[in-house]
C-alpha cells in the first residue's frame, strides 16, 4: 500500500515537473518575443505612419483626377450645347431670309470667338 502511494506520489512529482520545466520554456519564449516587439515598435509606428501618408496622397491625387476629368466633361458638354444652339440659330437664319446674312456672317463671328476664348 505505500509502495503504491509513492509511486502515485513519485508520478505526481514528475508530471509536476515536466509542466513547471515547459512553463519556464514558454515563459522565456514570451520573453524573447516581447523584447523583438519592443525592438521593433518604433519602427513599425514609423512604417505606419509612412503607409498613411501613402494611402492619403494616393486619395487625394485620385480625387484630383475625378475633378479633372468631371471638369472636362463639363467643359466638353458646355460646348457642344453652345455649338448646337449656335449651328441651330444660324440655320434658321439662314432659311428665314436671305437679308439675315449680316447676322449670320456676326454670329458666325462671335461663335468663333467665343471659342477661342474657352478653349
């Protein structure tokens, strides 16, 4: 009976020692790591900061390019419809009379600087 209770208690012993041998191991593990992480800290901050710097040039520059290109398109459709009604103004008058050509050859006139002006 007390052979049994030492090798119960001699088995005890071991298992406690193998877990306090792998909880030291681990605990210098957690150790080594953490001292990587504070090495390495300033310098991932750094990096960050660096990547949001990116990513906001990066959105700025690509908005910059929407209101160009939505600036253009509305440059672009302003002249046509002045064109349009232009072309439009000088067919009629040219249809209704042939004493109109005064005011065709000036609104021919101002169309043509009117987009030299815009452009």
């Amino acid at each position: 009976m007390y052979i049994f209770i030492a090798i119960i208690f001699i088995a005890e012993l071991i298992i406690a020692h193998f877990i306090i041998s792998n909880l030291i191991k681990w605990d210098e593990r957690v150790r080594y790591y953490n001292a990587c992480v504070k090495t390495f800290n300033p310098l991932l901050q750094t990096c960050l900061q660096y990547g949001r710097c990116l990513v906001s040039s990066f959105k700025n520059s690509f908005e910059g390019v929407i209101l160009y290109v939505k600036k253009k398109r509305e440059q672009f459709i302003s002249k046509i419809i002045f064109a349009v009604a232009i072309y439009s103004l000088l067919i009629i008058f040219k249809i209704k009379t042939n004493k109109a050509k005064k005011i065709y050859k000036l609104a021919g006139a101002i169309k043509d600087l009117v987009l030299e002006l815009a452009v």
